[in-house]
C-alpha cells in the first residue's frame, strides 16, 4: 500500500494532463471523474493523511453541508460520547462511506457502504416508532424518508406542518429574480453601446465591451476573444461560484480545460460534443437571454429520457404560456425553474448557478423549488416515482410514500395517549 | 497561586483562544477541575444571559419575537438549548482540548439521554443533589476527566418549552428545577 502510495505520489508531480489516467487505481464515481486527473484536488499531497483528505471534501462540500443542516455532521461523532458508534462507523470521515476509486462497491450517492448502514446506531428505532417496526434498514434512505445529511424537507413537524396540503397550490409562487444590474453591476456608464448591443442587460445597465474583452477594442493587445469565467465573476461572483460548483464548472474550477458535452456520463446531443462550457455557452453571448438560458441552452446539449420528455410535459406547457405572455410571470416552469433555483437571501433573490446542488438525492428538490407550487406529500411522492422522474412528471404520482401519515399517525397517537 | 488567580488566568486562556488542552497540562499546574469550572463558569453564565435577556424578554415579555425549535423556518430565535448545542459543535469543531454537551434523564431528544456508564452515575446524583460531580472515564482509546453541572430551570421560557414540547418525557418542571445536565470532558492522559 505504501509503495501505490508513493507512486501516486511520484505520479502527481511527474504526470501531466492525460498521463496521469494511467495512475488511477479505479473508476472515479460521477460526482468526481470530471477532475479525476486533478489528482491534487483530493490529495492534496504525496502521502495524505485521513484528515488532509478530510479537508479536501470538506474544502468542496463544506458549505454545502453547512447550508443543508448536515444531520450528521462531524462534530456529532467527535463527541467522545460516541465513540463507540465511531468504533462501528467512522464517520468523522467522508470517506468511510463515500470511498472513491471503488466502482464495483460505489452504488448511488457515490456511497460505498452496503445501504443498511443505519442499523449501526439506529437498532431501536422501532422503540420510539412502532410504525418502523420490520422495516428493512436498506429502506431508510428511500425517496422520501431520511437522508443522512440533508432533512430539511423530511423532518417530522415539517411533514406534520404540510400534512394536509393539496398537490396543486392555488397560486404558484416562484421568486422574481433581483435585477443583477442592481445587485452586481459596478457602476459603469456607456457612451454609445455598440450595434447589435442594443437592448442587452449589459447594454441597458451601461457596462462597456472592455468592461468584458479588458481591452478597449479588438484589435487591442489586451483584448480578450471568449470572456473566462473569471472576467464574468468581476460582477456576478456569486453565479460563477455556482457554477465552478456544479458539474457544469467544476473542470474549470479545478484549473483544467472547461467541460464538454462530450465528456460527460449522460447522454448528450451528438452535436453538441465539442460545445465547451462556460458562462457565454448558455447566455450566449452579447443578448444574455435568459429565456434561452432556462430551456433552450439545456436542451440543445442533454438528451436523456427526462430531457427529452420536457418539451410534452405540464410544466412545459406552463413555461410556453408565461413565454408567450399568455399566463402570468412565474407560472411557467423551465428546466432552470427545477435545476437553478431561485434563492433568497435578504431583500436579495439569485439564481443558484449549481444545478447540482438539489439535485442527488432528488428530495432537495422539495423545499427549493417543489413547494413553491406544490403541496409537500404531493412532491415527495412524485419524485419518489422514478418513471414519473423520467418522463418529465408527465402524469400523476403512482407512487405514496407513507413518512406523513407515519408523523400524523404518531402525533395522533401521542394526543390520544395524554 | 491562588484558585482565584488560576481561574482568572484560564478565563483569559478563553478569551485569547489559547488551546484548552494546552491549559490543562500547562505547567502552571491548573488541574482539569478547576479548567472545566471555569469553562462551565462561561457557559452557565452565557446561557442563562441569553435565556433571561433575550429569549424570555423578547418572547415571554415583550411579545417581540418568539424561540422554536426550527427557529430557521419559522424565523425566530433558537431555544437556549439550541444555542448551546450549536456552541458545543463549534467547540468539536475546533479540535479545542475538552467537549461538552447538555444531557437529561427527560430529554426531548432521546440521543441527548446519559448514554455512558459515568454520564449515567453523574446526570442521576447532579439531578438529585444539585450539586457537581466529577470523574474519569475511558471512552474508545481515551482517558477523559469528565464534570458534571446541574442545568437548571432559569426562566419561565425554559420549563413552559419543555412541559408543552410534544416529545418531552416529563411536563411538570418548575422554575429552580434541575432540568438536566452540563457535562464537560477534558482529555487526560490514563
């Protein structure tokens, strides 16, 4: 093991680019293959120890887990207190659940644990919830019941808080967005916007083509053809964090070639294989529209079951209504209504630029976007029916998770009791 | 030096971030009691300023704001067990030398009850007796000087959250009742 070690170690200075493919000791798993020749991103050197690999994950997902409330967060398994739960299960450790390198063990969620693995520390829980009595724990983590990090929408009193809602709210009430103009833009005054400009965001809040392209015309040495990422981040960092996070970016973020159609594990237009991403690739440049951005953009790479099936599905029907101006702003739902959200924070309301960041487990869906027009039982039920997940949510759940009527249940029982 | 004198100076460790592992076996001779007094000093102190001040003011005699337990979905204040609980984990999160954590024998969450051996001898005699106990234990590879404070009903807002809470398993607590326990863990060499 030592000797892998230190020739992994010898790899990551000596190898560069494709070389490196040779010193994989396995498959990466879909959240890392993108940057599996970015050795350095999780070891971050040549002999690392557990936790400077610890900090690696935590250097790419921390926040996110900050954010979702981590339910099992590594501070719970530090608590001396627990070390005999630690001694069954470490996981003070990302790793211990999620090992990389280990396809034929790696199932779903990149976990490469057999799924039963709550039965660890939760051996009793049917002493506390009769209702889980012969459960089998391979369920636990079913759509719709817990998630080890993330129970923001699976908690007990928010299913009990949403118990009787209906599947369909009565006004849907998508965000607006904040004008980025307001919110990003430095204040930058224009003379005259050039042809073809006119009527762009960018021309409208005054921002100049050197503000973009560094120099002041093209055939300036400093002038920039295809903007980075980074020149975009001048003004909107927060959606270019977003995307440097996402699986859409994070080639980019990790200082490699940007990411290609091509590239990825899920099936992509034919056409679009050498399409590399960056910000201008779904804004297209100059117009910025974010129409396009929300459906257009994504469909003219993805060609998976569920993308495919967009075009016939309600929510589409809706979004050409809004388009259109025949149903009112915020009733349509696009590909980015669902996969880039709309988050508020203060009297602000952004686009989350990483559309991966509700997406595995699919029930991190529920609060960000599912709610806003549907009732909670509803949502858990539809995206706990993988065929309905496929088409497009083409037709009603035929699938009924039983997590509310178990909280239900259970405050009914309590209340009967006392 | 004094007591006094060694508290204060551990006060002052506190306040400049030094490592409390580093105090425990600092030469100066502070004993791993009088580190987890003075550490539980701060904290018993803290929690009931923001119980008093700020939660039971602003909820219980203002009507400004209530607490709840999902106070980030409700927009409210987190309960001063929440409050606590969120410094103990940034504490563990900081590798700082000792743990602590708030148990009782009637705990809302049942993950809070006494789980080890000690815990379980302690929580009972400091609910009892109202006063601290203290001892050593081995939990997986390591020695731990624990201490054990009584938690006590402080405010109104302390005993009507828990005799109300649907998970609690006891509803009759009055102000001045020991409602549970503060319990610190130092690491010790065995």
């Amino acid at each position: 093991m030592v000797t892998t070690a230190a020739l992994i170690g010898l790899g990551i200075t000596a190898f560069r680019g494709d070389q490196r493919t040779a010193l994989l000791p396995g498959a990466t798993t879909h959240g890392h293959y993108q940057i599996e020749l970015s050795c350095e991103s999780c070891h971050t050197a040549a002999f690392t120890s557990a936790d400077e690999m610890q900090q690696a994950c935590v250097d790419c997902h921390g926040e996110e887990l900050s954010v979702s409330e981590d339910s099992h967060p590594k501070s719970k398994f530090t608590d001396p207190r627990n070390a005999s739960r630690v001694a069954r299960l470490d996981a003070r450790y990302c790793v211990t659940c999620h090992t990389e390198h280990r396809p034929e063990a790696t199932a779903t969620m990149g976990l490469s644990l057999p799924d039963d693995y709550c039965y660890q520390c939760h051996l009793d829980v049917a002493d506390e919830r009769p209702t889980h009595e012969g459960l089998g724990f391979d369920t636990c983590a079913d759509a719709g019941c817990h998630n080890f990090h993330d129970n923001r929408a699976l908690y007990e009193d928010f299913l009990v808080a949403h118990s009787l809602e209906t599947a369909n709210h009565p006004i849907a009430t998508v965000l607006t967005r904040s004008s980025l103009a307001e919110a990003d833009a430095p204040p930058v005054l224009v003379d005259a916007p050039p042809d073809g400009w006119t009527g762009s965001a960018h021309h409208l809040e005054g921002t100049l083509c050197a503000d973009c392209h560094d120099a002041a015309s093209p055939t300036d040495a400093g002038w920039i053809e295809d903007v980075p990422p980074a020149k975009c981040a001048d003004c909107h960092e927060q959606q270019v964090t977003g995307f440097g996070t996402g699986r859409h970016g994070m080639r980019w973020a990790a200082d490699l070639s940007p990411m290609t159609a091509g590239e990825a594990r899920l099936p992509m237009r034919n056409e679009a294989a050498d399409r590399q991403l960056d910000c201008s690739t779904c804004h297209t440049s100059h117009r910025y529209d974010t129409e396009v951005a929300a459906v257009d953009a994504c469909l003219g790479c993805h060609d998976d079951e569920h993308s495919r099936a967009y075009a016939t599905s309600p929510h589409a029907e809706l979004w050409w209504g809004e388009v259109s101006g025949v149903l009112p702003e915020g009733s349509g739902v696009s590909c980015a209504t669902c996969h880039l959200p709309r988050v508020a924070s203060g009297d602000r309301v952004r686009v989350q630029h990483n559309q991966n960041d509700n997406l595995r487990p699919n029930e991190k869906m529920i609060r960000s976007v599912c709610v806003n027009c549907h009732g909670v039982g509803f949502s858990i039920d539809a995206l706990a029916d993988r065929a309905l997940v496929l088409g497009n949510f083409d037709a009603a759940p035929g699938v009924h998770v039983e997590s509310i009527t178990m909280a239900t249940g259970r405050l009914s029982e309590r209340e009967r009791t006392e | 030096m004094t007591p006094r004198i060694l508290l204060a100076f551990v006060a002052a460790l506190c306040v400049t971030g030094c490592s409390a592992k580093q105090a425990a076996t600092a030469p100066t001779g502070i004993s791993p009691q009088q580190m987890a007094d003075a550490l539980h000093a701060v904290m018993e102190s803290d929690r009931a300023i923001y119980t008093k001040k700020v939660v039971n003011r602003l909820q219980n005699e203002e009507n400004v704001i209530k607490a709840s337990e999902h106070w980030k979905d409700e927009q409210a204040l987190p309960l001063p067990a929440q409050m606590f609980r969120m410094g103990a984990e940034m504490v563990a999160e900081k590798d700082a030398g000792f743990t602590y954590s708030l148990l009782s024998p009637w705990p809302v969450n049942k993950q809070n009850k006494p789980k080890t051996p000690l815990e379980t001898e302690g929580v009972g005699k400091v609910v009892e007796s109202g006063g601290n106990f203290y001892g050593e234990e081995t939990l997986g590879d390591q020695a731990y000087f624990t201490a054990i404070y009584p938690d006590t009903a402080v405010a109104p807002a302390c005993v009507t959250c828990h005799n109300e809470h649907k998970d609690s398993p006891r509803t009759d607590f009055n102000i001045g009742d020991v409602m549970g326990a503060v319990v610190i863990r130092i690491p010790v060499d065995s």
